[in-house]
C-alpha cells in the first residue's frame, strides 16, 4: 500500500499492516535510497511459506527479490505443485522474474 513517501505491507490473511518502505531514516537496512523493514520482510515470508490456501498474491516481485531481499526466501523454497501463485512484476523484470524463480514452470502472463 502506498502512502505518500511510504510503502505498507498489508497480510490479506490477517489484515495485519506494517511499515515497509521509507525514505525517513527508520531501519538499518537501505536499499536505492530506501530505508526498508527487513523485520516485516521476516515476518511475511514465514507467514507465506506457513499458508496452505491458494491463490497466494505478492505485489510486487522485482529487482528486491532478484538481488536475494524482500520475497526471496519465499519464492526460492517455492515447489511446482503448491497451488496458485499471482505476482505482480513489471514489464522489465518478467523474464528475469521467471528464468530465476520459475524456469521449468508453467505459468501465464497478463499484460495491463
């Protein structure tokens, strides 16, 4: 969720909603000039590794992730049958998105 200079995280599960990006000087770990909630990152790839419904949606998947940040963990442990999986990833990183978490996987792409 994006408010002003801010960036929220928000389980869908739980309706929990924390601080995850920032520009103001906040967590000890930066990233392209954000100050970034590694804790809240923690906290949501255990709560996404422990889900066992489908679909799961993560909004968004990109250059964090392909750097071995925010949802890495999730998606790295992530195996072909475990159910439907809606990422949102910009139109630049689609292909480096799949080739590194999905390589052998079937999966669509939508355009908007």
């Amino acid at each position: 969720i994006h408010r002003g200079e801010e960036y929220f995280l928000r389980s869908l599960k739980s309706g929990r909603e924390e601080l995850l990006f920032t520009r103001n000087d906040v967590f000890p770990f930066y990233w392209r000039g954000w100050s970034i909630n590694q804790l809240a990152f923690d906290r949501a790839n255990q709560e996404l590794k422990g889900m066992k419904s489908s679909p799961i949606v993560l909004d968004e998947v990109g250059m964090l992730e392909l750097e071995g940040r925010g949802f890495f963990p999730f998606l790295e442990s992530l195996e072909s049958d475990e159910g439907e999986l809606i990422l949102s990833v910009r139109r630049e990183y689609v292909e480096r998105v799949r080739n590194r978490f999905f390589p052998s996987s079937p999966f669509s792409i939508i355009s908007i």
